[in-house]
C-alpha cells in the first residue's frame, strides 16, 4: 500500500501541474502529503520511513526541480516532523489535515529561506504567503481524501497501521 500511495501521488503532482498554472491558487504538493499518509503503516520502523523520505525527496530533486539534495532533506525533514507530531496526535481525520497544514507551512518556510540565501534574486514576504496558501487548499482536500481511501481499505483487507 505503501509503494502505491507513493507512486500515485508522485504521478499526480506531474498530471496536475500539466493543466495547473502556476500562477493558480492551487499548488500541489501531493508526494510531501503522502508521507503524512504513509508513516503509520510503517508502524515502528522509523529508519525505513526517513530512508523512503530521503529517497523520494531525491526522486521528487532530480525529476521535478533538477537539483541533487535540497527536497531530498527537505522531506527527510518534514518526515521527522510527521513523527514528531503523530507522537502528539492521533490518526484521524482532523488530525491528518492539521498535520497537512504545518507540514506545508514548513515546507514552504524552509524553501523560502534557502531560495533567499542562495538566489541571485529577491523575494518578497507576499511571495512566500501566496506561496503557502496556494498549496494549503488542494493539498488539505488530497490528503484527506487520501487518508479515506486508505484507511478504509486498510480496514478491509486488514493492514495494520499504528495510531
């Protein structure tokens, strides 16, 4: 289930930025929202959920944006703050979507600050805000989608996940 979520949602980021512009209020980051998916079903191996992290933060550089590490560790962070927070919270609807929410807004703070360091060009602070809201609506509504169609079929064909 684990190998599916990700492929789907690694397809899709490609499918819907084809027919998305990017200057569209609708950004997907679908593969950074499967993680959220994804952690529980790796019960309590942590090591292979920040591996995969790292490897498809590797695939998403060279595929998606042609660098070699920076979403590669950008995942893997965002990884650990999924463990983090499903430490606090329970694995539920609501909570799914909340998690969505910091892991965006994180995502997107980190990114900022790098492209403020290492480009030659200037970004201002409405920038970064059109940037975060721009990702939250379609992104909140792919995960929670995504968390109903896999715990219901985990449900059904009995796939542990932890809570």
């Amino acid at each position: 289930m684990i190998l599916i979520v990700l492929i789907i949602s690694f397809i899709l980021d490609s499918i819907i930025s084809n027919f998305i512009s990017l200057s569209s209020i609708f950004f997907p980051l679908f593969t950074l929202m499967s993680l959220i998916i994804i952690y529980p079903y790796f019960n309590s191996y942590k090591n292979k959920f920040y591996l995969t992290c790292f490897t498809i933060g590797m695939l998403y550089d060279l595929i998606y944006t042609d660098t070699i590490v920076i979403h590669a560790f950008l995942f893997l962070l965002i990884g650990f703050i999924i463990t983090k927070l499903n430490l606090v919270l329970s694995n539920n609807y609501v909570n799914v979507a909340i998690m969505g929410i910091i892991s965006i807004v994180i995502y997107r703070l980190i990114a900022y600050g790098l492209l403020l360091i290492t480009a030659s060009v200037n970004f201002n602070i409405m920038h970064l805000f059109k940037s975060i809201y721009s990702s939250l609506i379609l992104n909140i509504l792919y995960v929670s989608i995504l968390y109903i169609i896999t715990d219901r079929i985990s449900y059904r064909l009995k796939i542990k996940k932890a809570n």
